[in-house]
C-alpha cells in the first residue's frame, strides 16, 4: 500500500477499475465490511486492495537474496555437495569451495553465492584447506545465486481470488525453482 500512497501504484477494485490512494480510501468506506479483508488504522479502516497495478516498474522489482548460512543451505535443499545427504541445518557447514587461504590467486569475493556449498561436517573435516581437486573430492553439484522467489509463486499454487485468474495464467507462470 506504500507504493500506492507514493503514487507509484493504483488499486483496482473486482470491475479492474483504477483507484489512487484517496480514491481508494473512499472506496474502501463506501463497500460492505463483508466483501474484501481490511487493515485497520488508527485513522482509516482500508480495504487489502486484491490487484495493483505498477506504474513505476516494468516489472515485480526483484530483491537480492541475503547471504546466510540458511540462504545457502536452503538453495542447496540441505544436501552436503560432496556426499549428497540431506542434513538438518546444525549438522552442516559452510564449504568455501576455493578455500579462503587461496582466494588470492581466484578473482571475486570468497564468500560469494558462487564460492560456497554447503557441506556436512565429516566431508567439510576431510576436504579440509583444498580445492575440490587436490582433495579428490568432486562437486555434485555447481554453486549458482539463489533466486529470490516471488510471492506471486504461493498465490499461484495456493490460494488464487476469482479477481486474478484474469491475470494469472498457472502454467505459463514458473517463478523460481
Ligand atoms: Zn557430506
């Protein structure tokens, strides 16, 4: 609603008639408490608007997924890249792919996305301060950034208001993986 109120967006109501933020607010008086979900202020009581429309963006901004310890894991699904088990995330770690102490010799950040991959704690013990070659421990599989995944996504495999499917097309829309 922040982007509404900036101007940035409008609301459109179930006819995809456009709304700015006063106008909205209007609306929101003049329709039955029953009909569309609330966020109440101290001020105003604003209908949760089911469509907005960008006007500033030719698409949904994408946000760069932070780097954690929980952002790699989960991009791996919590496999180990050397072994392939699944482990729950206090028995794994963070294997810098080309170890720190080399960093100098290979170019970018080495805790970049594309450096890590995350390892249980008897491989990461046994490949030790080696590249996966001198440790004769091959990848299963390659590092890569982690999308940021749209909510958009849930909505379409969840739930899905009558007013969207005017927009949603399930089988074209494949968001993340
Ligand atoms: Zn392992």
């Amino acid at each position: 609603m922040s982007l509404v109120y900036q101007g940035s967006a409008k609301c459109l109501d179930r006819d995809y008639v456009s709304y700015n933020w006063d106008s909205w607010l209007e609306f929101s008086r003049s329709i039955e408490a029953s009909t569309y979900k609330f966020i109440h202020t101290v001020k105003y009581a604003i209908a949760i608007p089911e469509i907005i429309v960008l006007l500033d963006f030719f698409k949904v901004p994408q946000r760069e997924i932070k780097f954690s310890r929980e952002s790699v894991f989960s991009r791996d699904s919590y496999k180990c890249g050397f072994c392939g088990q699944v482990f729950v995330p206090k028995d794994l770690t963070i294997d810098h792919i080309i170890p720190i102490s080399q960093k100098d010799r290979h170019e970018g950040s080495p805790t970049h996305f594309m450096n890590v991959i995350s390892a249980c704690r008897p491989c990461n013990y046994k490949k030790a301060n080696r590249d996966p070659s001198q440790a004769s421990m091959p990848l299963l599989f390659q590092p890569r950034k982690p999308k940021w995944i749209s909510p958009l996504s849930k909505a379409t495999t969840n739930e899905c208001l009558p007013s969207w499917e005017h927009f949603l097309n399930r089988q074209a829309i494949s968001l993340g993986d």
